[in-house]
C-alpha cells in the first residue's frame, strides 16, 4: 500500500499546491504547469506530459473538476472518468509532481497563483492563447506549445466506441 500512498500524496489542494510550490521555489527548482482534462488517457497525453517535464524539474499538472468539464460541453457523457480518477491517474505517473484540481472554466486563476516557469499546453492552441501566458513570460518565464500526436484525442476515442 505504500505505493498508493506516495500517489495520494501527489494530489493537491490549491492551499497545499501553493504552500508546495513556495518550498520547491525556495529551493531554487524549475516549475513546470499544464492542464487538461485527461478523461482518457492516450498516447498524446504521455507525450505532452513526458515533453512538459523535460522544462522543469517539477511538473504540476491541473485537472479540470467534473464541474468544470461539464461546463466545457464536451459532450453529455463527459466526463467519462470522475475527477478523483483522473487526479490520481495523472499522479501515478512518474513524470508528474503534483496534480490539483481545479473547478473554474480555465486555469488562469492558478496559474497566477503558483506562477510557473514554464508554462506548457499541447495541441494547436499559439502562445498567445494559452491561458495565463502573458503574466508567466512577463514574470520572467516562457510558454511552450507541444505538438500533438495526431490520430490521439478522447473525444475521437468517445466516438469510437459509441459506434460499435
């Protein structure tokens, strides 16, 4: 069990993420943010966060709330996975830190509030896009923009198996 532990451990509440992030910045680490969904975990999502903690020496990655997905009209059977799942699915992976959910429509609010070096987002978005990137590079940091793994996306995944 102690396994599950260490990966408990890694999920977050804002107050706790940001008390965390302090002690990791005091310490003189670089960190890294990024969000997503994560209703299905797919190869473009392994590649996004293995690429996201190449930046930094820590990656914090935020989770949309079920709330929040819902909100996002991805579709009336999202999200397929609970919130809680995915928190802890993300935190098993050795590349991840820290995961916190966050229950707001973008993570903008967090982002401000752990003001992370690098601030990555995977897909198509351009860096002016992405959420939170003008106050991450005028603090100093940078935006990076992963490329995506095409033929990889939940929502393609959804469709899939609602037709057989």
């Amino acid at each position: 069990m102690r396994n599950a532990s260490i990966i408990h451990q890694k999920v977050y509440g804002r107050d706790a993420l940001i008390r965390q992030v302090a002690v990791w910045k005091f310490l003189g680490k670089r960190i890294a943010f990024t969000n997503g969904v994560f209703d299905i975990v797919h190869h473009g999502h392994i590649y996004s966060l293995t690429q996201a903690a190449q930046e930094a020496d820590i990656l914090i990655v935020g989770i949309n709330s079920d709330a929040s997905v819902k909100r996002l009209n991805k579709g009336p059977e999202r999200p397929i996975n609970d919130q809680e799942s995915r928190a802890l699915l993300i935190a098993s992976m050795i590349m991840v830190d820290a995961v916190v959910v966050f229950d707001e429509d973008t993570p903008y609010d967090l982002i401000l509030s752990i003001m992370p070096d690098v601030l990555v987002k995977g897909g198509d978005y351009r860096v002016e896009q992405v959420v939170g990137h003008r106050e991450v590079i005028e603090n100093g940091g940078q935006v990076i923009i992963n490329p995506i793994v095409e033929g990889y996306s939940t929502t393609s995944i959804v469709r899939r198996i609602s037709q057989k």
